[in-house]
C-alpha cells in the first residue's frame, strides 16, 4: 500500500511556490514601497479629484480655487535626471502658451509641489474642470522638452485668494515680473529680487549701486531700466550689481521703458522719444522725437510707440523706427492722461485729470470711455481680456478691473489697498506696489 507523506507534499509545493512566483511577489513590494513613499496612497487623493499620470509619472494632492490656480503634487520614477524649467495648464489637449518658471531637478522616487494658472469657465465653487497637466523640461543636453504628464479632473474647491503679500518695502517703485521673479525699486535707490514662490520677504539686492533706477522692463533675458540720465541693463542671472551702462547722457527724467526687437526705447521729460540697441556702445543713442511736452507712459505693440503728454493732454502713436507722429486723442486741459497699455489693436490710456479710463483704435478712431469717476486712476496694463488700473495712488484707493469689451462703467473693486500705484499682469497674476514707507509689494490672481 502506498503511503502518501502530507508534510512532504507541503513542504514541497511551498518550495514551487516561492520558485515560481518569488519574484513576481519582491517586484509588487518593491512597487508599492515606492508609491507608499511619494504618498500615493494619502487620504487627500480620495476627494473627488483625479490626476492620471503619464507612465513614470504619479500626480496627487490636486486642489483648484477659484482663482484658477492648481495646485499639485507630481512625482517621478523614470531612470533619467529631470530639470523642470515651467509647468503649464490647458483646458485642452493641446500645450500651453506659457510654462511658469519652478526651477525642480528630480531622479526617481522623488516629487515636488506647485502651482499652475488654469483658465476656468466660472469661479464658483463646485464648478468642473477638465485639462491637462504640463511639463517643459530639460534632460542631459536636451533642453526646453515639452511634455504632458497628467489628465486632470476636479473642481473648484476653495473660492478665490484675495490679495497676497509679496513683500514689505519701503516706499517701492515699479515692478515687473519674469522667469518666475519679481524685481523692484525701492526707495533706499536699490532694485531688488524675490522668487515668486519665495516666503515673504525674502527677496535679495539685484543692484545697489546708486543712480537712482526708476522705471524696469525685460525680453527675458535682461532686465533694463531708467536711472537719472542713464539706460542702464543686467543679466537676469547675473551677479548683483554686474550691470551696463548703455547710455548715461540723458539730461532729464526718464518716465518709462520698453524693450521691443532687439532695441530699448523711453521717453524724457525734455520732450523727446528715445532708443538704443540693446547691445550699442556707450551713448550710441538716438532721438526718434522732439518736442512732445513731459512724454510719459511708454508701450510698445506691433512696430509702434505709444505715450502721452500730460502738459499737452495729448496721446500720441509713432512707428518704432521713427518717422510721423500721430495725435490720437487731445483732452481739455487738466486731464492730465497718464499712463498707457496695448492690446488687440487698442490703446487703453488713463486720465488722472479728469478720472476717466480711455481707449481708441490704433491709428486713430473714436474714444470709448470705459469708466469715469475714478480718483486719479494712475497706472494700466492688460491681459488682453481685462484692464487692470489703479487708483488713488496718494491716499487710500483701489485696483479695478474691466474688460476691455465690457459695458462702460461696468468695471469692479478687486482689491482695497493704500497707495495702490505700478502694476504688472503676468500669468494670471497682477502684481502692485504700494508708496508708501510702510509700502508692499502685492498680488492678486486675476480675472
């Protein structure tokens, strides 16, 4: 009779078992300890919210506000090095515009935070979204690489964040923002630099070295500004205080600055429009105008200037390689037009004379007055659906903002501030100083 051994039988199929599937079993653990390491399996992944990554790729943590701003976890497990340069949202399956600088180098295992602008069909809680989440990246000698790495659903969670501190500063001048930085003035004559991202307050000295600047501008590379009599330039990533003088023959105030082809143009109170080659020699500068009053105000939008004269009450149009001036719109004395911007083939103009808000077609044409009754609205910029103006930079005032297609006078408060005066519009966000020694430098995620 044959005996059959159990405990034998046992022990041996427990042997072909872990033979068989040994591996297969180390594999899974060895998968689930990662994603249990870059936080797959948190609790806030569960709300509602999905974020489906692209292979190598895990998204978590999704929260939208109200405000279109996104707010993620991304995490990585592919074999190369990464250095994310931007990430960017769509409301499509097609790239983005823009890529937001964040500055993240990441090797597998490894996850970072940040936060996109999306554009939204409404800013009200509850409202659905769907888009696509993306990359532009650097690997070994490739760079500026674009890549999807997530589908993206959710909803608006969170209403939108009111006004932000940037930075406290004292008495602070113009503003611009670039490469995922703002730069400023202020009134210690330093122009200084913070990361967006940055804890308030935490900026550091870009230039210190005297002149007075005043106004700031950039193509991305450099940043330029007015000083008393000068143009002056520095590498947005160089050294502190490695600037180039381009010009410093200029006798007056210098009110306004842009960049525009390869050249850099202002206006000074001496009644001239002004350019130089951003690369020229020392004072290789020419006149384009004369005889335009205090021009101030300074844009720049396909091949032309644009600035106003406050003794004048005058708006004015020439080509930026010069040539014919042309009078856009006069205004009874007293208006006091101020500032300038451009978009979709309108000028948009503030009269902190008379407290309206202006624009008219480029080349000339009928003046539509978009709001009237401000307190001496100051400065303007567009996104190129909005205008966003401030008002009252002497006392307590406001930031406005509009469309530029909207109803006359249909304009809203967007934020209540002290001294509201420069503005900047970057990738959802308008950015503002506040003159004052107690002053800030703020922002707001617009529209």
């Amino acid at each position: 009779m044959l005996k059959f051994d159990h405990a034998k039988y046992k022990s041996q199929s427990a042997a072909e078992y872990l033979s068989t599937y040994g591996w297969a079993i180390l594999i899974i653990a060895v998968v689930l300890a990662v994603l249990y390491q870059l936080g797959v399996f948190g609790g806030s992944n569960f709300t509602g919210s999905s974020c489906l990554a692209v292979s190598g790729f895990l998204c978590k943590n999704v929260v939208l506000n109200g405000g279109g701003t996104l707010s993620f976890v991304l995490g990585y497990v592919g074999s190369q090095t990464l250095t994310i340069t931007g990430v960017g949202c769509s409301n499509t399956t097609n790239a983005p515009s823009s890529f937001p600088g964040v500055g993240a180098t990441l090797t597998s295992e490894q996850n970072f935070s940040a936060s996109v602008k999306c554009s939204l069909p409404s800013q009200a809680i509850g409202t659905p979204f769907s888009g696509t989440l993306w990359i532009q990246y650097s690997s070994g000698s490739q760079t500026g690489l674009v890549l999807k790495v997530a589908d993206i659903r959710t909803t608006i969670i969170t209403p939108k964040p009111g006004a932000q501190l940037l930075s406290p500063v004292y008495y602070p001048g113009d503003l611009t923002v670039v490469g995922g930085n703002a730069y400023w003035v202020d009134g210690n004559g330093r122009i200084m630099k913070q990361s967006l991202t940055g804890a308030p307050g935490s900026n550091t000295i870009f230039y210190n070295l005297g002149g007075n600047p005043n106004y700031l501008t950039s193509d991305g590379t450099n940043l330029y500004w007015t000083a008393m009599g000068a143009i002056q330039k520095q590498a947005l990533n160089g050294a502190p205080n490695s600037n180039v003088v381009l010009c410093n023959n200029q006798n007056n105030y210098l009110y306004g600055i842009v960049v525009y082809n390869g050249n850099v143009y202002w206006p000074s109170y001496g009644g001239t429009i002004n350019t130089e080659s951003i690369n020229g020699a020392l004072n290789s500068n020419a006149v384009l105008a004369t005889g335009q009053g205090d021009p101030q105000g300074l844009s720049v939008y396909n091949g032309n200037l644009f600035w106003v004269s406050e003794s004048y009450d005058t708006v004015y149009q020439m080509p930026t390689t010069g040539g014919t001036v042309t009078t856009l719109a006069s205004f009874a004395p007293y208006s006091y037009p101020f500032w300038t911007t451009v978009t979709n083939g309108y000028l948009y103009w503030v009269n902190y004379g008379d407290g309206s808000v202006n624009k008219i077609p480029i080349g000339g044409g009928t003046i539509t007055q978009l709001a009237t009754g401000q307190t001496e609205p100051s400065y303007i910029v567009t996104d190129g659906t909005y205008v966003y103006w401030s008002n009252s930079w002497a006392g307590p005032g406001s930031i406005q903002e509009e469309s530029i297609n909207g109803v006359p006078g249909s304009n809203v408060t967007i934020a209540v501030r002290t001294r509201p005066n420069y503005l900047n519009i970057t990738n959802g966000n308008l950015y503002w100083s506040e003159g004052q020694a107690s002053g800030n430098v703020m922002s707001i995620g617009v529209p």
